[in-house]
C-alpha cells in the first residue's frame, strides 16, 4: 500500500490506519479462516451453503 501509485484508490497508509481505528458493528456475515487448506475451506464454504439452503431454499423463479 506504501509502495503503489498510480491506481484507482486514493487510500494511504493514514486511510488504512483510521478505517482499522474505528469501532464497527457485527455484521452477522460468515467470517472465513483463508489461512486453512483450500480443500477444508470449500468445505466449510460448502457446509454453510446447506445450512442456509435448508432454512431458506430457494425459490423456483415463479414468484
């Protein structure tokens, strides 16, 4: 980030600072480990997905 110019963002080092500063509120999204293996997170990823499918499946496209 320190290094780069030239490109569509105009954050800096001080932008990153303040934005990792300020308090956010739980969003209730799925928070991934990227660091597992690809394999363990599909499987995650994957898991999650029919959990959710089976709450709330999704509909046929006929309204």
């Amino acid at each position: 980030m320190a290094t780069r110019s030239g490109g569509p963002s105009d954050a800096t080092l001080d932008v990153l600072a303040d934005q990792l500063a300020r308090e956010t509120a739980e969003t209730g999204w799925l928070k991934l480990d990227v660091a597992l293996a690809t394999d363990r997170l599909v499987d995650q990823v994957l898991s999650v997905l029919e959990i959710n499918k089976a709450v709330a499946p999704l509909g046929n496209g006929d309204g």
